[in-house]
C-alpha cells in the first residue's frame, strides 16, 4: 500500500466524497486508526492535554511534537500524515519558522504541517506562503485557535453575530487568504454552522471541521474522544467506544489473577519445572 498524497485528498474532494482526520500521537493507536481508513492523521498539539499529561496545548514542546510524529509516520502505512507546529515554533521569525517547520518533514517524515490562524494573522499567512513556495505542504486553521486561548479568553464558538453586519467575515478572508498562500485545506474549528458553509463555498480547497457542522468538505475529531479513552464528552464530538472501561476492567482481571496466583501458569513459563 501507499502512503495518501495531496492528489488522492483532492481526487476524492472533487468527487465531492467526504474526508475523514483523526489525531494520534504514537504508533499503537496510529496503526489502528490508519487499517480504520481515515484519510489523514493529525499528529495534533492536543497531544499536551490528551496525550502528554498537559493542561492544555501550550506546554508541548517542539522536540516533543517531533517524536510523537515520528512515531505516528512509523506506525502508518496509508494515511496522509499532518504535523501540528506547537505554540512560539512557529511567528517569531521567518527563518525559525522554516526551519521547524521544515524539521517535520525531514526528520518525522510527516506529510505536511499545520498552523492556527488568527483572523487577518498576516504573519502566519506570510509563513505559509514562504513554507509552500519552499515545497512544505501546510494545513491552515482557523476559527478557534487553542494556543490563543490567554488572548481569547477560553473556547467559544467562532463566527456568531457579535454586531458586525458579517460576524464571519474575518474567517472568510483568513480562509481565503490562506488558500492564496498555498494551504492545501483549512482545518475549521468550533465555528457556527452558517459561517462554515460561507467559509467552504468560499474556498476551492477543503475545508475539514470539527465542532463546524455538516456544511464542509471533511471531519476531524481528537482520537481520545472518539475511543473513550480518558476523555470528557464534548458536544461537538461522538464517542464511538468505551476503552476506559474495557482497559479498567482488563487491569483489574490481570490485578486479581496475579494475587490469586492464576497468573501466570505453566503454559507462561520457558522450560517449566515438572512439578512431580
């Protein structure tokens, strides 16, 4: 099997076939989520709150983020591989910003980087112009952006009325600017539905939401959300299975088969002792 490139997003864009974008941060999970046949992973920040033990995106660290998407790539054979630039890797210089986003290609092997945007964010647009120019493939992101979270003030639903004759205006000229600037898809996220369908009709490149409603071009959700697996529900996700109780119930079983002494047995033995 091969890897997914751009063209196959794009072929099944054109055909006007959904796509589908899970996170996942190591290879275990990623090998599953890849037989699945999710059309690309996102090796996300979000690692820092689902993965690494973090209150929220901000603490992960560049090094970290390469290793988990190093290991991603490793575990995966088919899905198109997308790497999170975390919080400062990115804006504080042209030449920074190059360079680590360029790290993720080279030594990760990832497929292609993604970058939040804020509304009319020209730096992050000058970025992703000079990245694409240099054959970087990036991944835009706007409406809520997680590591503005001390800007913003929290995460709250983007694009609704706030007495602008357009409330989703700005998200409509980021989006379109960032496709000027080469981005490949634009990851829409917690943006009302209505403004979501101006921003996808607005652009000629996909648009891949989560917690934006039906009218775009593709789905992402966090892969700890949509497994169950030390998540708290959200209403813009869907929990597809319970691995908290089925990984505390195996737990549990190995816990009360050791202290009883039904583990292990002789068939976990090498060269078992003859007990006569």
């Amino acid at each position: 099997m091969s890897r997914n490139t751009i063209p196959d997003l794009y072929e099944k864009y054109d055909a006007g076939e959904p796509l589908t974008m899970l996170t996942a941060y190591d290879a275990p999970i990623a090998r599953q989520v890849d037989r699945g046949g999710v059309d690309m992973i996102l090796v996300g920040d979000s690692a820092g709150d689902n993965h690494l033990g973090y209150d929220d995106t901000l603490p992960v660290t560049l090094e970290e983020a390469l290793s988990n998407t190093a290991a991603v790539v490793r575990g995966t054979e088919e899905s198109f591989v997308v790497a999170d630039l975390p919080f400062l890797t990115y804006g504080t210089s042209m030449e920074e910003s190059v360079r680590n986003a360029g790290r993720f290609l080279k030594e990760a092997n990832a497929d292609a980087v993604k970058l939040e945007t804020a509304p009319y964010g020209e730096t992050t647009i000058e970025i992703v112009d000079r990245l694409t120019e240099l054959g970087i493939p990036v991944q835009g992101h706007v409406g809520l952006t997680p590591q503005r979270k001390n800007e913003i003030g929290g995460a709250y639903v983007q694009g609704r009325d706030t007495g602008t004759s357009s409330p989703g205006e700005a998200l409509v000229e980021t989006a379109q600017r960032l496709e000027e600037a080469g981005a490949f898809s634009i990851v829409l996220e917690t943006v009302s539905e209505g403004v979501a369908r101006e921003v996808t009709e607005a652009v000629d490149v996909p648009t891949i939401g989560i917690g934006s409603g039906r009218y775009v071009d593709g789905q992402v959700l966090v892969v700890s959300d949509v497994l169950g697996l030390g998540a708290e529900p959200y209403s813009l996700s869907k929990q597809y299975a319970d691995l908290d109780a089925e990984i505390r119930r195996a737990v549990e079983r190995y816990v009360g088969e050791v202290e009883s002494g039904d583990f292990p047995t002789r068939d976990n033995a090498f060269d078992p002792v003859d007990e006569d």
